[in-house]
C-alpha cells in the first residue's frame, strides 16, 4: 500500500469519527430481521441519496438489497464491496440500544451494523471526492445474510449483473483480524414425523413421531464425517408431542451439516436422505425439507484469489492495526466463491457478545475499520 493512500485513509478515518458514530447511533436501533430489511434499505437508499448522488446511482433492488454505483472506466468489469443489513434479533419494534464512554449496545451492532456503517462513510468519500475509477464498483448494503435468510440478498446481486465479469467481490462482517479466505457451505433441514398417536396404555407399541425422530437425531450424529475438510452436524431445536400421556403424533427438528467442501456436503446429504428413509415405516411418516443451502468455495481462480487476499493481509496489518487470522466461515463472500470468483469477508471492527442482546462494540474501533474499508476501495482508482 503507498503511503498516499494510507495518509488519506486515515485522515478521512479521524475527521469523520463523530458523524460515523452517530449515523451507527441511528441505524443500530432500525430493526432489520432476515427477509424484513426494508426499512433499514430505506434508510441506507435515503442517507445516500442525500450525499449528493445522481438520478439512478443508487437503488433497492427485489431482494432489498441497496446497490450504489460508482461508474468506471470499464463497465465491463465491476469490483463489489458489500456489508449486509439484516440481524439475527427478530424484533420489529426499534431495537435496544445504549452506550457508555467507550462501547455501544445493541443486537446486531456489531455483526453487522458497525461495519455496514463503515462501508457507507468510505462511499460517502467517493461521492464527494468522485476519484477517476479504473472499472465500476458496486457498494451494496445486502439483505439476508443471517441464518435461514440463505443468502439471498448476495445471491440475486451475483444472478442480476448480467454480461459484466466480477473482478472480485469484499464483504465486511465481524471483527478486526478476521479474515474469511474460504467458504464454509451448509444443508439445513426441517423434519418432520408423524404418527397416528394414541393414549400412552392403551395404545402401547404404536408408533411414537418423537421416537423416530431420535432415531434421525442419533442416526445423524452417528454418520461418519468425510475426510479432507472438517465438517459438522448440529441439531438446533427439537418439538413435538402434547401431554405425558398421549403417544406423539408429531415431532419437528431443525438441524444442519456443514463444510468447508462441496464433496463433503452432497456425501452427506446421500448419507442423511438415506437415514431419513430409513425410519419410514408403516404408520410413520417422515418429511425432510431442505430450506437452507449455503455451497461451499470453488477454487477456479486460486492466483487471483490469493492476490486479493495478500491486498486484505496486508491492508489489515497496515490500517486496521492487527494481523490477519485467515479462518473458513460462512458469509455473503460463500457465493461468489462458489463461482469461483476471488472473494473475502474482513471484519472492520472490536466488539463481543455477538448474536445476543448485549452485543457491543467499541467505538474508537471506528475509526481504525474504516481507514481499513477505505484503504481497500482506494485500490480500485484508475492508475
């Protein structure tokens, strides 16, 4: 990295920390669970609009995505910079939020709000400084990133660019140091059972829906996991019956595999519809319905991969002030590596408690993300 870029980084960093904290201070409390966006994409789509944009630079696409472009030399070619707007809190109401000296409070500020925030003032610097760009790049506040939301904000951005070839593709979610080089792909499923059910003495013997269903938990806990890259199996929730007395005749489960290999994951999907099958019988029914798939990286353009992650080692190291910690996770980035298109996930700021009602991050972090941020869309300026 030259030292000009850096020098610029960082002094937009430090000049715009007040005005960043206090767009996080409104957009944290926006709720925004997986597939109901919308207000928060209305937000984003209007912050933007009013930092000076022009007729259709910015829009909100059918999946909630709101996608700023910012023109190139060659439209052909795009570079995509992304942070997604869902969390993982279901609330519809406006979302707790407090702070102290040194933190903010709230769910989601951190995964992925802070950084989302982060994103949009280093695309503030675009529109005001409006840099001669080499290729277009796209600044996408994504939907559905969390859990069952599949992503498919990230999904329909990469099916809708139509003739134009993806350079390569930055998302930026959880924390400072985190570097995502590979995808983690998932299957999730929900199954069902059912029975005819029945009185506990009367009907003794006669098929009980919660016992096949333990029979699938313990038969997929029970797979042999596939060699070559790690994978896992979880089983998160687990319903069914009515009284202590009465044979269920229903039972319901959430459960999921993953793998930082595709031949990992279809192996174990033979392998799981093969035991669903198996506990079918008469008088019990099983229904196993895949509603969650996330695949797993594609290794098509490894020297360009490991260029665009040698750019974020070192733009971490140089900015964000840590070194790097390459990890396999599942983010927005699972889908265009999937197409075997360069891409990565870096986390922009410090924080903890993800996922739970006292998330926090901590403010002066701020400021060290979004040298980081800028630091690499700088990059894409016309030599």
């Amino acid at each position: 990295m030259d030292q000009r870029t850096a020098d610029i980084a960082k002094k937009y960093a430090k000049e715009s920390h007040e005005e960043e904290l206090a767009l996080l201070r409104t957009l944290a409390q926006i709720p925004a669970p997986s597939g109901d966006e919308g207000r928060r994409a209305a937000f984003v789509r209007d912050w933007l609009l009013a930092q000076g944009t022009e007729p259709g630079q910015v829009v909100v696409d059918e999946a909630k995505n709101v996608v700023l472009t910012l023109s190139g030399e060659d439209h052909g070619a795009v570079e995509i910079f992304s942070a997604h707007t869902d969390v993982v809190a279901q609330d519809t109401e406006p979302l707790p939020f407090h702070e102290d000296d040194e933190r903010m409070y709230a769910p989601g500020v951190g995964d992925d709000t802070a950084n989302l925030v982060g994103l949009l003032m280093a695309a503030k610097w675009f529109l005001t400084h409006r840099p001669r760009l080499a290729h277009d790049v796209l600044v996408v506040a994504n939907s559905c990133e969390e859990g069952l939301g599949n992503l498919k904000g990230t999904r329909w951005l990469m099916g809708h660019l139509g003739s134009r070839r993806v350079i390569d593709f930055t998302s930026f979610d959880l924390y400072l140091g985190q570097h995502i080089t590979h995808a983690v792909g998932s299957h999730r499923w929900r199954v069902r059972t059912r029975t005819a059910g029945g009185h506990s003495w009367e009907n003794a013997g006669a098929p009980n829906a919660i016992e096949a269903m333990a029979r699938i938990v313990g038969g997929l806990y029970a797979i042999p996991l596939p060699q070559g890259a790690k994978t896992s199996v979880n089983v998160g929730t687990i319903c069914g019956g009515t009284t202590v007395n009465s044979i269920a005749a229903e039972a319901e489960a959430l459960m999921e595999y993953r793998s930082a290999s595709q031949e990992n994951l279809l192996w174990m999907r033979g392998r799981f519809e093969t035991l669903c099958d198996s506990v079918k019988a008469p008088g019990v029914e099983v229904e196993a319905e895949l509603i969650g798939e996330r695949p797993a990286s594609l290794a098509r353009d490894p020297q360009g991969e490991e260029a665009l992650v040698e750019e974020g080692d070192e733009v971490i190291r140089e900015l964000g002030g840590v070194e790097s910690r390459h990890q396999d996770s599942s983010t927005d980035a699972n889908i265009p590596l999937s197409l075997g298109i360069p891409a990565q996930t870096i986390g922009a700021v410090r924080g903890g408690l993800l996922h739970t009602r006292d998330e926090w991050i901590e403010k002066a972090s701020l400021v060290q993300g979004l040298e980081l941020i800028l630091g690499l869309m700088l990059d894409c300026q016309a030599r």
